[in-house]
C-alpha cells in the first residue's frame, strides 16, 4: 500500500512540474498554445519518469541520461519541427527551468523544516507546497514579463513568408495590443490591409472572426494564419494568427503590430 501511495504522488509531482515547465517556456519562447497537447505529454512523461525510476534505481547514470532523453523529446513534441537551433534554443530555457525550479524547491523544503523544526516532512505535504510554489512562479514570471513589456516599444524590420510570397515590413512591439482569439487562447497580431491584400490572404484562406474592443467601440476583425515571420534580430514565429485592421498602415510604414502580453 504504501509503495502504491509513493508511485501516486511521484507521478502527481512530476506531472505538475512537466506541465509547469512546458507552458513557462512556450511563455518565454512566444510558442502557440496548445493545452491539450501539453496535458498529454506532461501525463506521458510523468509516466515515463516512473517508469525509468522504479527499473533504473540506484543507477544514476542511466537514470540521467534517460531523464536528458525525455527532455528532448518533451520539448521536441511540444513544439512542433522547426530545426534544430529553434529545438535547441527551447531545450536551453526548459533545462534552465528545470534546475532553477528544481533548486528554488529544495531551498523552500529546507527553509520550511528549519521553521517547523522538522527534519523530514511527509511526500504529500511537499507536493502540495510544490504545486503552491509552481505556479506562484509562473504568475510571477508572466508579471515580470508583462512589466519588461511595457517599457518596450520599438519598431523593427521583419520578413513575412506566406504561400510562397516574401514581404518584408515593419513590425512595432506594443504592449497596447491585447487581441486574444477567444477559440485557442493565444495572443493576435494585428496587420495591415494592404499587407493582407499582398501576401494573397483572402484568396488563401477562410478567415476567423475576432472580437475587438477599443476606445472607439468594438466589433469584428477578419484574422488570417500566417505560416512565418522573420525579425532581422534572428528570431522567428510561424504559424501564428493575425487580425486585419482598415486603419493600420493608412498614415505610417508600419504593416504589424505583435501582441507581446
């Protein structure tokens, strides 16, 4: 009974933390959600830590290689093929999370005992504490974020690539756009018509409806998904969804602006 209770919340535990890991580095990388897919792989992987604990224990080497293994495959699945600096780029920031959280744990669990004046706390205890302090994280890390992200504002040069079209345009970082679609959860760019009407989106295809409210009123914005963008700084974004608007790009250069919230 008492091995069934460990296997329990061990995999509860890692579960917790493969989903926390996975969706703070979609944050950090701007990746598109995909909830579903990552409950799935969080669960799978949980399973898979285990699994590799209960056959490989007491061997470390083995256990930290096939624990390196499933990292690659947890970040190589959850966000999809887009070669290999991408892949190792978003496996640099998950192994940083994974420490960084990792030890931020380990130094609460020893400053909790020292108040208690404890010397061991039971498993179900430190996973509740674990669940607490990871998602007190997260939220602080989307608030850093956010606050970094309001003092930016700056205007870039970018490459949009779309059914076989290159555009190049300039992008503006702002935070005052906040368009999310209300379908998938994931923040919406905002472009021009002219933009729209060069890269062939009407022809292409259908368009999704997207809420908007502004000081002026509110209403419906046409959106359209966009199979990449190039910032001249090196980093990319595919597959992401972009409203038109009639007003952007009548009086100014600028063809796009991100939602960077």
């Amino acid at each position: 009974m008492k091995t069934y209770l460990y296997v329990d919340f061990y995999f509860l535990l890692n579960f917790t933390m493969n989903l926390f890991l996975i969706m703070v580095t979609a944050m950090l990388r701007q990746k598109k959600c995909h909830f579903l897919r990552y409950v799935l792989l969080s669960g799978i992987s949980a399973a898979f830590s285990v699994s590799v604990t209960y056959f490989l224990w007491g061997q470390a080497f083995f256990q930290a290689a096939a624990a390196f293994l499933q990292m690659g495959g947890v970040v190589y699945l959850a966000y999809g093929r887009e070669g290999f600096p991408v892949w190792a780029g978003d496996f640099l920031v998950f192994l940083f999370l994974v420490f960084f959280t990792g030890g931020l744990i380990g130094a609460v669990q020893v400053f909790l005992l020292r108040i208690l004046e404890k010397e061991t706390a039971g498993s179900m205890v430190w996973i509740l504490l674990s669940v607490v302090l990871i998602f007190l994280i997260f939220f602080l890390l989307r608030f850093s974020l956010i606050r970094q992200g309001q003092d930016r504002r700056s205007v870039r040069r970018a490459k949009v690539v779309h059914g076989g079209r290159e555009v190049e345009i300039l992008v503006l970082y702002d935070t005052g756009n906040r368009l999310v679609s209300p379908y998938t959860g994931e923040g919406v760019a905002v472009i021009s018509n002219e933009l729209a009407v060069e890269l062939g989106l009407e022809q292409s295809q259908r368009p999704v409806l997207i809420p908007f409210r502004s000081i002026g009123g509110g209403g419906l914005l046409r959106a359209y998904r966009l199979e990449e963008m190039r910032m001249e700084d090196g980093a990319c974004r595919k597959d992401f969804l972009a409203a038109v608007s009639e007003n952007l790009g009548e009086r100014q250069e600028i063809q796009m602006i991100l939602n960077i919230t």
